[in-house]
C-alpha cells in the first residue's frame, strides 16, 4: 500500500507562496499598540475608538427584537449586494437634508465599514505603480488598504487649512498615472483639522483638469462641536468626488456598516468587486440599523456623543497646556474624535512611546502616518473620545513628564 506523505509547512518556503502584492505591506501599526493598550492599568490615548458608553445598546436590542418580528428568516438569508435599500434611502435623504447633497440610492453601495470602501476603490481603479495624492499625515487605514495593490503615494503636507495647496500644485506636475486623490476634510484623522472653504475650492481648481477621483471620507462629519462646516466637494465637482461614509462613529462600530456614492459607471464597477469580495454586507445589521434610524432619536443621540467628546476634547486641551513643554504644538480640533502634537524636530515620538509606556500611558507616534518609511518623526496622535477627564489628565501629566526627561536628556 502507497505510503501518504503528511503535508508539512516547515516543506514550504513560505515567501514562495505569498503574492508580490502582500509581501511589502505592514501590519496595522495602530492593532499592533493596541495589544498593550488594552490592560486595564494602561490609560490609552491611542485607539480611534467610539466610546462604548454612548453606544445605543438598549435601543438596538429592541430593534433587532422587532426586525425578527417583521422579517421573520428573511433578515438571516442571502441578500442583493447593494445593500438594502430602505437603509440606502435612509442614506440618500440624510445628504439631501443634512449636507444638501443630492444622491439617489441606486449610487450607494453598502459597505462592510467605509474601509471595505477603500478596498473596492483600490481593486477597481488601482494597478501597480498608479498614483495616488494622500494627506501627510494621513489615514493610516487608508495607506494600509491602498498599499495592497500597489499605489504610488504623494503625499502632500497639511498645514491649520488643509492641503498645503503650493505643494500640491507641485506634486501635480510630476504625477504620470494619477487614479485618485483622498482625503478627509472634517476633523482629520489623524491630525483633526478640518478644511477651509478656500483650500476646498482651490483644490478643486488643481484638480479640474486632472483625470482622477477625489475621495472624500467623511467618518467624523456629524461629530462637530464648534464652528460650522465648508461644504462638500461633492458641490463643487459632483462628477469626480466619491464619498465615503459610515455608521461606526454615531451608532455602534461593530456593526461594520459603512457606503460608497459614486457615478452610475463607477458603480457598476464596484458592485462587481463587492460581489467578488463578500457578496453583500450582514443583512441583519443593516436590517437593525435602519429600524434604529427610522424610529428611534438619532439626532438627539448624536447631540449626546457631541457633549461628550467636546467637553473631553476641551479638557485635554487644558491638560496639555498645563503639563506639556511650551515647545510642543498642538492642533485644535472642532469636532471628531483626535488632536495632534508637535515636539521640538530633533525629538523622536517613538522614544517618547518608549517612556510613557513604562508609565502606563499610550498614545500612537507619528510614524504609521506617513509614507517614506523615515526611521523618526516629532509628531504624534491622542485620542480624546475614550477617556473620562480624571483619565485624561492624568495621561496628558504622565506624558508631559515624560518630554520633560526627554527634552532634558536630548
């Protein structure tokens, strides 16, 4: 009788096996922080995470009671991959009301988070070496998603009004396969600065003539607590903005529901990835979701999470200015969930982490924020929406001690 040669891994070479597109992208940084963070004794400054006690949980609970008792087993069934489309209605009257945008449902797409998103995005319109113009800093989460199929980034500095429009203006003369520029105008993450009418329009007038999108990813929008808002880019070039929003910042992130709106031939497109991915996004999910929108206060619930992390984002301030060196700058944020700190340019956040990790605090260094994989930056980003003020400063004082040593001993 034939002898059967067990499989062994340790047969396989296992860089071998991997697709070139993996081999060079890097775990989440941020998940990687995390995993210390979430000791108990450990006051974390580093996670973009909703605080879990204004979540709705109560309300979600009856919802999803009565979306049994309306949909009986269809809520558990396969579903069409655009999702369902009283929650994309929902999704097309909050922009025409809240955003005076007009949107017809037939051009969202529901998505597993607006993360999931970006992964369309990169699958449709990105091929190996393609440009993409991305804020610096910027999103984390985008650079990761992006980086799978190969993009080429540009970054552009932000400056207190956005892009630094100069720089950009720059970067546009050298790009050669440009697909798409993102970025997110409102309380950016992870810098919290949000866009100025100006900066928005003169973008818009570099861009005009460019052949590619501009992704506009909006999670924080509805989370302002000063000030008003600059209007879309959407209203200034319907036809070349793609939006991405989610529900993970204003109801409940584990539900992992976000959208796409895109134009009709753009769309098309994505439902193909969308069906090749994953089919659709959890039905039931949606399903509660909208009967959360449809019948409970929403508005009145958002007004809460704003209280909250106003009145968070207020005491870190204050926090910052009594315990942190005078050298270090901060942004001041109107809304969202970050803020983010300056030191002295011959400082490295990376060994301050080092420090305020041994005294129980995190907050996440610069580095993860970028592209050109420098080995220090003086920058980094704390999260004010997960800590009560007695938290918070605490953590500021830890970490204000901490650069103290620092600019001490450098």
């Amino acid at each position: 009788m034939k002898q059967i040669t067990k499989f062994s891994e340790q047969t396989l070479i296992p860089e071998d096996l991997l697709a070139d597109r993996i081999k060079n992208v890097p775990r989440s940084f941020i998940r990687e922080i995390l995993k210390v963070a979430i000791s108990p004794d450990i006051i974390s400054f580093a996670g973009g995470l909703p605080n879990r006690e204004l979540f709705p949980a109560d309300a979600l609970k009856e919802c999803a009671i009565k979306v049994f008792e309306k949909n009986g087993t269809d809520a558990l069934q396969y579903s069409n991959s655009e999702g369902y489309l009283p929650l994309r209605e929902y999704i097309s009257q909050y922009y025409a009301g809240k955003h005076n945008i007009r949107v017809v449902p037939e051009n969202i797409l529901i998505t597993c988070g607006s993360q999931q998103g970006l992964d369309l995005l990169g699958k449709v319109l990105i091929n190996e070496n393609d440009e993409v113009i991305i804020e610096e800093p910027g999103y984390l989460g985008a650079i990761q998603a992006l980086s799978v199929y190969g993009s080429k980034f540009m970054p552009v500095r932000l400056n207190h009004r956005g892009m630094d429009i100069q720089e950009l203006d720059r970067k546009l003369h050298t790009v050669n396969k440009i697909k798409m520029m993102y970025v997110v105008p409102e309380f950016q993450n992870p810098s919290g600065i949000s866009y100025s009418p100006e900066t928005r329009t003169a973008i818009i007038d570099l861009m005009r003539s460019i052949p590619a999108y501009i992704v506009e990813d909006n999670p924080y929008i509805d989370l302002r607590f000063q000030g008003k808002g600059s209007g879309s880019f959407y209203h200034r070039a319907p036809g070349k903005t793609i939006l991405l929003g989610s529900f993970s910042k204003t109801i409940v992130p584990g539900f992992r529901i976000g959208w796409v709106v895109a134009t009709d031939k753009l769309m098309e497109k994505l439902i193909v990835a969308k069906q090749a991915t994953d089919l659709h996004t959890n039905i039931f999910s949606q399903m509660i979701l909208f009967e959360y929108l449809s019948h409970c206060d929403h508005e009145k619930h958002i007004g809460k999470i704003i209280e909250a992390y106003g009145q968070q984002c207020r005491i870190m301030v204050r926090a910052i200015q009594e315990f942190f060196p005078s050298e270090v700058m901060i942004t001041q944020p109107l809304g969202g969930m970050f803020l983010w700190a300056t030191l002295p340019d011959h400082l490295s956040s990376m060994e301050l982490f080092r420090r305020t990790i041994n005294k129980k605090v995190a907050f996440v260094p610069g580095n993860p924020f970028y592209t050109d994989n420098k080995k220090y930056y003086p920058t980094f980003r704390l999260n004010f929406s997960c800590s009560g003020g007695s938290d918070i400063q605490e953590g500021i004082a830890r970490i204000g001690s901490s650069l103290k040593e620092l600019i001490m001993e450098v």
